[in-house]
C-alpha cells in the first residue's frame, strides 16, 4: 500500500482556494496532450509524513505509530494549529515545476505534529521520507504546458491570496491509489483535540 500522513483542510476553506484557482492560468481548461495535472481540490491536503509502499501487515503498527505520535504531541501543545491558505510558490523547474499554495498561522505547532508523526514512525522502524517538512497544498504539476510569464503571472495571484483560517481537527492516514485521477482512502484518523 502506497501511505502517507496529512492535514486536510475543511470544505469552506477548499472551496475558497478553489474560487482562486479557477481563475488562474494553470485553472484554465487545456487541449488534448497539454495537461497541467491539476489536482483536484477534495484531494488537497498537507503532508505530514510520506511512507510510499508500506506492506498491508504494518497497517496496525502505523496506526499505532500515530496514536502515540498525537498523545506525545498533545502532552506538549496547549491546542490545536490554528492555519490559513496563503501565497504560494513552485518546487522544481522546467518539466518538473510545481505549484503550490502555502500557510500561515501556526506552521510551527503543525511542524511539531509532523516531527511527532516521523518520530514515532522512525522508532517503530516503518519507512518514511526523510525530506525536511515543507508545509504546502499542491495545486498543480504544470511542468513545462505553460508559458513562464502565465507562471508568473498565477505566482504574483497566489501571493495576493489569504483564505479563511481553521483549526486542524485531525491527521489522517492515507492510502493513494495511483493513476490518471488519483484516489485517496482515509486509513486511520486522529483527533489533534484532546
């Protein structure tokens, strides 16, 4: 199974950055062959942690992982991450650019849930990425399908943008099922609430 571990922003809070990303380039309906692999808004999250191909056996002791990975995080935080959409960015260049949007508020208590998550990931001895935490929602993977001033312009859009604030209610854990639209399968969820 294909697993990782994320934040999902609530509905009104997608809808809101969908309003925005409806009117960027990147938004715009393309010809055949010239997908910007837009990602859909229900499947927009933050990822805490990337597990990749975990065996279905190990599917307990992830869930374990996590539940201790909150109650050590609870113990410490006096409350939940309170975050808002904002700005945004790419990682990568030419055919390999990515567009996302970014966070604010409480990115730090949210990092410190994601160090909680690898932490008990990394003693349980499951696999997960060790890349730093980056917190951010993919919007899309463009590559090289538009031009760099359309690029810019969907960048200088983003960085104008903040949407509504919540609190992080939850991380769940994820089973992706891969292909031309992606799925994605709640496996586990726990409250960041006490």
């Amino acid at each position: 199974m294909r697993l990782f571990v994320a934040a999902y922003p609530p509905p009104d809070v997608r809808d809101d950055l969908a309003g925005l990303v409806g009117n960027l380039g990147v938004g715009q309906p393309r010809g055949p062959g010239r997908s910007v692999r837009l990602a859909a808004a229900e499947n927009w999250h933050i990822t805490l942690a990337f597990l990749g191909e975990v065996a279905e056996p190990q599917l307990d002791e992830v869930r374990s992982a996590l539940d201790r990975a909150v109650e050590y995080w609870r113990a410490g935080t006096p409350g939940v991450p309170e975050l808002r959409i904002a700005g945004g960015g790419t990682f990568g260049r030419r055919r390999f650019t990515t567009l996302w949007a970014g966070l604010r508020g409480d990115v730090d208590a949210l990092g410190a849930v994601a160090d909680a998550v690898r932490g008990e990931l990394r003693s349980a001895r499951l696999p997960y990425d060790t890349k730093p935490f980056r917190p951010h929602v993919t919007i899309a993977r463009p590559g090289d399908r538009v031009s760099p001033e359309e690029l810019a312009a969907d960048l200088s859009t983003l960085d104008g943008y903040e949407g509504p604030g919540w609190p992080v209610g939850d991380i769940r854990l994820i089973r992706s099922h891969l292909g031309p639209r992606p799925t994605y399968e709640v496996m586990h969820s726990v409250p960041l609430a006490p």
